[in-house]
C-alpha cells in the first residue's frame, strides 16, 4: 500500500503564496515512473485536477494554474511540492496529492488551503 501525506496547507491572503508537500511511503520504494499530481476540491464542487508530473516527468496545469503553481517533484525524497503564488479565494479547496502507475492510483487526505480575501 502507498501512503501519501500532504503538508503545508493553512491560510493565506490574496496576493500571498504557499508551497504545499506531499511524501509517499510504504510499498513504494521510489516514485520514479509514477505520474504524480495535485488534485483539489472545493466545497460543492468536483474534484478537478491542478497540475501533473507524468512519469516521464512533463508537466502539465490546469488552465488557472498557469502562471501562478508550480509542481516539482523530488525523486530522491519521494516527494512532490506545489508552488502556490498569487493566491485568490477561488483556490480555497482541499488539496490532495495523486500517484499512478499502471493498475494501481492512490491518494492523499488531502489538506485545506483558505485564501481570505
């Protein structure tokens, strides 16, 4: 089973920024090869996609994520961040990391991040 735990959520203020992370563990041993994403939901809304680092490590984002996030991924720690800037109350969402490989998805909790106006 992968786990994977989000970090670095809380509040902001339009304009500010915040870096969230996440870290896989337990029958991963690398996340090499997995395409790994930020996922986040709003309340009352579905659950959409934010940006991606596919396994062979091309990205790509979500149209409102252009210019403002940025995903990184660290395969030495198993680890994936997203770079929030120029935050606004439209991001106000739960946040969840996503890793894929072929057969198998996995999540994490997710974490909220609240943008105050």
């Amino acid at each position: 089973q992968v786990h994977l735990v989000e970090s670095g959520g809380g509040l902001a203020q339009t304009g500010g920024s915040l870096t969230l992370s996440c870290t896989a563990s337990g029958s991963i041993s690398s996340i090499v090869g997995y395409a790994m994403a930020w996922y986040r939901q709003a309340p009352g809304k579905y659950r959409e996609l934010v940006a991606a680092s596919g396994a062979a490590e091309n990205t790509n984002y979500a149209d409102f994520a252009k210019e403002r996030f940025t995903i990184i991924r660290d395969n030495a720690e198993n680890k994936i961040f997203l770079q929030m800037n120029k935050l606004n109350p439209d991001d106000t969402a739960v946040y969840y990391c996503n890793a894929g490989v072929v057969r198998s998805n996995y999540w994490g909790q997710g974490i909220q991040v609240t943008v105050s106006s």
